[in-house]
C-alpha cells in the first residue's frame, strides 16, 4: 500500500475522523481551561501582594508584645 492510498483511507475513516476532531476539540479545551485557571491565579497574587502593600508593617494584629 502507498503513502497516498494509506493517507486516503485515514481521512476517509469515520472512527478515525471522530477521533481526531473529538481530540482537538478536547485539548482546546483544556488550554483554554489552563489559560483561565493561570489568569485567575494571576489576579490572586496580584491581589494579596497589594494588601500586604496596603497593610501597614507595625499593625496591631501583626505586633506580638513583649514579656509575660
């Protein structure tokens, strides 16, 4: 069998047809779901890093007092 003739057989297999659309399909959205989950990630530490920046060094519920 030829190259050609295998590649048009392939192409031409309903099962192997369903497969690979169903695959590309399923990776899209995986990336899109890693993409989403990054960004979300992303706007969490960008969020924490600006209330620590807003929190002052020597708050009362951070300072611990000295002796007994």
């Amino acid at each position: 069998m030829s190259m050609c003739t295998s590649i048009s057989s392939v192409q031409q297999d309903p099962l192997i047809s369903y497969s690979k659309t169903l695959h590309d399909y399923t990776l899209e959205l995986w990336t899109e779901s890693r993409r989403v989950a990054e960004e979300k990630a992303r706007r969490k530490l960008a969020r924490t890093e600006e209330e620590a920046r807003k929190q002052p060094r020597n708050s009362p519920t951070t300072q611990r007092p000295y002796g007994p």
